[in-house]
C-alpha cells in the first residue's frame, strides 16, 4: 500500500513537471563565415623606395615695402584667401602726405611749363621781326625745354610717391592658405619685414632624395606613386624630374614628384615615401588586410576548405602597394586567408 502511494506521488510531479516546463531554446545560429582574399602570383611593378617631404609648388612669404604701423590684418593662419584680395593694411597717412606733396609739384611744373612756352613762341615771333638777336631765342627755347625736364621730373615723382603710397595695402598675390603670421595689429612694419606665409594646396609636389646610383634606373622608369603613411593613402603623381645636380657630400640627388589637383588633405611638411618604378617581375602576393603584426611575429589566418581559420606564420617581402604585400615565405598561391585576423583568431583552431 504505501509503495503503491509513493508510485502515484512520483507520477503527479513528473505529470506536474511536464506542465510547466519552457519549450527547449532554439538553437543557435551559424557564424557568417569568413571574408577571405586569395594569395596570387602575378607580375607586379618592382620598386624602389626612398624617404621624402611634401612641399607646396607656390609658397611665399608677404613682407613689407615701406615702414608704417599695421592698422589692419583682415586674415589668420589657416584662412583661404582669394588672389586680389586685401590681407593687411599699413597706416598709408604719411605716404598720403607725400602724394599730395608731388600732386602740387606737378601743377607747379605745368603752369612753369606753360609759361616757358608762351615765352619761347613770342621770342620766336620778335626774331622773326627783327626786334630781338637770336641769342634770346636761344635763351627762351633752353627755358622751356627745361621746364618740360622739370615737367617730366614732377611726373615721375607724383608717380613714385602713389607707388610707395599702394605699398601701405598688401595684397595676396595668388589663391592659396595662409600658413602663418609674423606680426600683429598695432606692430611697425618695416621694409622687408615678414608679415604672412601661405601657399597654394592646389598645386603640392612630393621632394625625394635617392641615392645618384639609382638616378639612370628611375629615370628609364619614369614613373612613380606616393605613399602618405599618417594618412594611409597612395597618390599617383603626374612627372617625375630629377634635379641635374648632385650632393658631393652624401652623393645624392633630389627627385620631384609632381601631384594631381585633386590630392586633397595634404600640407607641405608631411613625410611621404616615394616608390619608383624600376621594373616588373612575378611575385607572390597577399592582402595586405590579412596580414597580422604581433610584435616580432608576421602571420595571416589561413582559411581551409571547412571554413575553419589557421594561424600560419610567414614572412613578408619589400614589395607592396596599397592593397597587397609580397610574400616570401609561408603560403602557397591558390590559399585563401582571412581578410579580418580578429574576427578569425577569435573562431580559429591550433596554429597550422
């Protein structure tokens, strides 16, 4: 009897159980599989690499012609400036003083002038007549011929003194960036004083020193691309020209590399490397998104044909471009490697 209650109290909760338990969870879904890049051997661009510097083609700096003291300074580092327009002031009263000064000499000049002509035409008439010896004609032409002298002297000084007097505006001599300011309001400008520094970011070029040894090699080439590290971008370049000179010291020679117009986000001053192309040749290739760099260890992760990703070390050449490096050792062509190592090595097996 009491084995016969504990039989049917064990079915109630079992009976119990079933009623309230949750459905199973569903299971889990599959992980996207893997991005992968295949490791190709093609023929490829060699190259040679050398360190350079970008530096604009138009690059000035504004300095004062005449002394005064700035009144006005209409744009800052950084401002875009138009060609023509107004970028600083100088107080232009003196120089106006001076305009005016020569204005009146010249009115001087023109009534002397008048009346040294005057007196000549009548002296020429009284010796037409007899009345007067030819030495006053001689006296009144040496007159007015000087008063045309003194005429033209007041002319160009009248000049002079509005020349000096547009000295006092200082306009900007093409489109371009201000990149510094040498002075502020209020300061005295002096003749050949330093008062802004701009340039034009349309026009930029990439400056280059190789070894001279290389010289004939480049130039057989003839042509080149940019590499921008801090900003991770490659450029084309339009022309290449070799300076026709060569440092005695280090036996190197300058290279420029011309830029496109469109190579927006560059500044003079930014380290670039410069790769010219020498040659072609066959070399088997990675993406360069694969590559994995921990410490002194170079590995990509290795897709199988399951999908299932495999650390593999190897060893990585000179040659590359923005989208690819070489390879030297470690893989075959034909594999195909994980284009994102964390999402891979977060899904990867042992180390192949």
């Amino acid at each position: 009897m009491i084995r016969a209650t504990f039989a049917l109290a064990a079915a109630g909760l079992v009976v119990a159980a079933c009623g309230t338990s949750e459905p199973p969870a569903a299971p889990k879904a599959a992980a996207a599989p893997l991005a992968t890049g295949a490791v190709e051997l093609r023929e490829i661009d060699l190259t040679t690499s050398a360190e350079a510097v970008v530096e604009a083609v138009r690059q000035s700096t504004v300095s004062a012609q005449v002394s005064g003291r700035i009144v006005d300074i209409r744009f800052d580092v950084g401002d875009r400036v138009e060609k023509g327009a107004v970028i600083l002031r100088i107080d232009e009263r003196a120089a106006s003083q001076a305009v005016a000064a020569s204005d009146a000499q010249v009115r001087e000049a023109e009534a002397t002038l008048a009346n040294a002509r005057a007196q000549y035409e009548r002296t020429r008439s009284l010796v037409a007549q007899k009345f007067v010896s030819q030495a006053a004609l001689d006296k009144a032409e040496a007159d007015f011929k000087a008063a045309e002298s003194r005429m033209k002297a007041s002319l160009a000084g009248a000049g002079s003194a509005a020349t000096e007097r547009s000295f006092t505006t200082i306009v900007a001599p093409y489109s371009g960036v201000v990149s510094a300011r040498h002075v502020q309001l209020g300061e005295m400008a002096a003749p050949g004083k330093a008062l802004l520094t701009g340039f034009d970011p349309s026009s930029l070029r990439v400056v280059a020193t190789v070894a001279s040894a290389q010289v004939p090699a480049i130039q057989a080439g003839a042509r080149a691309r940019i590499e921008v590290p801090s900003l991770d971008r490659w450029v084309d370049v339009k022309n290449v020209t070799v300076v026709p000179s060569a440092d005695p010291r280090t036996h190197t020679t300058q290279v420029r590399l011309d830029l496109p117009d469109d190579a927006k986000g560059l500044l003079p001053g930014v380290f670039a490397r410069a790769h010219f192309v020498t040659g072609k040749a066959a070399r088997l290739m990675v993406p360069r998104a694969a590559v994995l760099r921990r410490s002194e260890v170079t590995a990509v992760y290795v897709v199988d044909d399951k999908g299932a990703p495999r650390l593999r070390q190897v060893r990585i050449g000179t040659v590359s471009d923005e989208k690819s490096v070489e390879v030297l050792a470690g893989l075959r062509a034909g594999e195909k490697v994980a284009l994102d190592p964390v999402k891979a090595g977060m899904s990867s097996g042992p180390a192949a």
